[in-house]
C-alpha cells in the first residue's frame, strides 16, 4: 500500500465517518422547525 492509496483511504474515511452525526444534526433540526411551527400555530390559535 503505497502513500497515495494510504491517503485516498484516510480522505474517503474522513468523508464517510461525520455523516451519522450530520444526519442526527439534520433529523434533530428538523424535528426542532417542526415543533416551532406547531408551537406557533397554537399560540396564535389561543391568543
């Protein structure tokens, strides 16, 4: 193995290794828009 596939490895795992928590970041933004949103319905409902 030389260095050149050595650090196509390292990038491609450097790439592939934050997708889980940005796919937990991107889930838990959207679930926080979400439930602003149907906070903000109902505020303006009852008020």
């Amino acid at each position: 193995m030389n260095k050149n596939t050595r650090r196509a490895r390292a990038i491609a795992i450097a790439q592939a290794k934050p997708d889980n928590k940005l796919v937990a970041v991107r889930y838990f933004v959207i679930s926080a828009s979400a439930l602003a949103a149907v906070a903000a319905l109902l505020l303006a409902r009852w008020f």
